[in-house]
C-alpha cells in the first residue's frame, strides 16, 4: 500500500472511532431532507403502478408474465423455457429456497455459485420501480449479484407489494429493511431495466452484449407472502 493511501486510509479510521463522533448523524440528515421533486408518471394506485412497470419493461425489450401465487412459480418458468426453446435447467437464488420446485418435476433446479455452463439466473427483486419499469437488487447471500447478470437469460421475480411508483421510495424502503439487520448496507444494490442492450456499433441494437438477452420478470400478487 501506498504511503499516500495509507494515510488517507489511517486518517478516515481515525474519524470513525473519534469517540465524539455522533453516529446519529446520518439517520437525522437523512430525515431533515427535504423530499425531492417525484414524477406524475410513477403516481397512481397499486395497479397502476403495476400497469406502468409492465409498460415500461416491455418497451425495453423484457417480457413479463403475472401470477397469483408462488405456488404458481415453478410452472411460469418451466413455461417461458419452453416458448424460447431454453433447457428446463435453472439456477436460483437461496431467497427462492421455499418456492415448490417439485411441483414441476421437468425442471431441473440447481440452488449456489453460477456457473459459467448455467444458462438461466432466477433470483428475487427487492423491489420495482414503475416510473421506469427497473428492477432493483440488493446483494447478500440469499441474492448473489452473479445471478443478475452472468447467465443469458435472467428470470426476476417480484412481488407486487414490492412495487413503487419512484426511485425515492426505494431507498426509503432499503433503509427500513435494515433497520434489523447488522449489515446497515448491502454491498451493492443494482438497478436492472431490460436485457443488457447497446447501440455502440453502427447504433444497432444488439442484446447480451454486457450481460443477459434476455430478461423475464414474473410478477407474483400473492400480498400475504413475507418480506
């Protein structure tokens, strides 16, 4: 390490265990500011709040199905697999580990580390944004981030309790969920609109380039299931 690094690093330790520093202080800042300016496009009552996402996903390029339970689940998948001619072969997140896999026995469900032979991620969004149609993701190890984007087909699944009109109400609702929790903050929290796309080449829209083709979020109404 770099003396110029370690000293910068040195003085910021400093700074958190000087015992005046109130660590109050970032919650009080954060409710003394003023709430931004929120677009009319993510206001509306929950289905049109749904309507909009769906909307907004599908004009870029992700499909979305919706279902009421997540008994339902295991058959969606197997479903859409078999329209895109996808092997029945998936890779889910631990967060999924109470969906009734067995209720579709053709599915084969492989549950740890992605692989790079996997050819389908599944994994939970912590919530939906419907301005934009963006699904958000916190990491941790019942959400690994490689799920979200290694695969070529990335399969979200999101509860619609867990949908909001704007961006602010998102990280409103993170900070509550860990209010509970040791970690105060996920290491990453990715927001994810439509497949990977780029225009660079001749602005040409081709898929997959940075990441899945192919995006399907299925939306589960189901209001009694746990956070």
């Amino acid at each position: 390490m770099s003396v110029g690094r370690a000293a910068i690093l040195g003085n910021l330790k400093r700074a958190l265990d000087h015992p005046d520093r109130d660590i109050t202080a970032p919650a009080a800042r954060i409710a003394a500011h003023q709430t931004n300016l929120i677009p009319a496009r993510g206001a509306g009552d929950r289905e049109i709040q749904i309507s909009r996402f769906i909307e907004e996903s599908e004009r870029v390029s992700a499909t979305v199905a919706r279902i009421s339970s997540k008994e339902d689940l295991p058959g969606e998948i197997a479903r859409y697999l078999s329209s895109h001619n996808l092997p029945a072969k998936i890779r889910t997140a631990p967060v999924l580990s109470d969906i009734p896999w067995g209720r579709q026995p053709t599915l084969t469900v492989n549950e740890g580390p992605v692989l790079k032979t996997d050819c389908v991620g599944v994994n939970r969004a912590f919530a939906g944004i419907a301005e934009t149609g963006t699904l958000v993701f916190r990491s941790g190890p019942d959400s690994p981030t490689a799920l979200n984007f290694l695969p070529l087909t990335h399969i979200a699944v999101l509860w619609t309790k867990d949908l909001h009109g704007d961006y602010e109400a998102i990280w409103t609702k993170l900070r509550e969920a860990l209010e509970h929790e040791p970690t105060r903050m996920p290491r990453t929290v990715n927001m994810v609109t439509g497949p990977s796309a780029t225009g660079d080449i001749e602005q040409t829209m081709q898929h997959g380039a940075h990441g899945p083709q192919n995006l399907h979020i299925v939306l589960i109404d189901d209001e009694n299931e746990a956070c």
